[in-house]
C-alpha cells in the first residue's frame, strides 16, 4: 500500500479545514491558495470526503465546508479509507490462499502488517494531526531580545 497523492493531499486539505472552519464554513478556494492544491483537485477530494460523511459543504454567500463532527471523532483511518479505499498492503484473489505457503505468509505477513497499519490509523484522529500542527508551527517561532 502506497498513500496516493490524493490521500496525502486529503489529510492536508482536511487538517486546513479543521483549523480554519471553527467559525464560519470555509472554501475550496482558500484552501488551494493556502495548501497549493487545485480547486479542481480539491473538488474531486472533497466529493469523496462527503460521500463518507466526513465533511458537509453549506450553500449561499457564506457557502463553503465544515466537518460534519467534531475533529476528534474522524480518524486518519476514515479519512484515507474514503479517499484510498481499501488500506491493505497486498491484494489476494482466491487462487493465491489455495496455496498452502501463501496461506501461512497472508496470515504471518500480510495480515499482520495490515493490522498494523490499521491500528495506527485507527488511532490517530483528525484532532491529533490539527494539535500536533499547531504545535510544530509554535515551535518555529524565534523570539529575539
């Protein structure tokens, strides 16, 4: 499993969100001045975010995006899932398990490193990544006397 662009894009465009959509929506055009992403990009990722009720888009003059709950309650699993599909590492058709060798290397391998994978994911939530920026960003802060 290889993170597409479109999901490293995604995690960026929706921690953008978060910080910026505490009080009014926000638009697929500030968010591409600020991340240098296409609106045209951001639109085909945004689609996909609210099909899998992550975001919610708000029509009219003060039109634009929200999160559709709060930011700890969306984990980076959610978000890449509705942008990558499927997280696996490797994909087995049923020709592959019925070798008794492929068999013990999907369940001492394969299995387990999606596992992996899964856990971490699971376990980080869109409030993380947004606290853990917000961090780094007062870290490169230099004070001069």
């Amino acid at each position: 499993m290889k993170i597409s662009t479109k999901g490293k894009y995604g995690i960026k465009a929706i921690i953008d969100l978060a910080i910026n959509s505490t009080e009014e929506a926000v638009t697929l055009k500030s968010i591409s001045e600020r991340q240098n992403i296409s609106e045209g990009y951001l639109e085909q990722i945004f689609s996909l975010l609210r099909k899998n009720n992550l975001i919610k888009g708000i029509k009219g003059a003060q039109g634009g995006y929200i999160l559709e709950k709060d930011s700890a309650h969306i984990t980076a699993g959610e978000i890449l899932r509705a942008l990558e599909g499927d997280l696996s590492v490797v994909e087995l058709n049923d020709d592959y398990l019925n070798n008794r060798m492929e068999k013990s290397i999907k369940t001492n391998l394969w299995d387990r490193i999606n596992e992996s994978i899964e856990r971490v994911v699971d376990s980080i939530t869109l409030e993380d990544l947004v606290e853990a920026y917000k961090k780094s960003d007062n870290q490169n802060i230099m004070y001069y006397i």
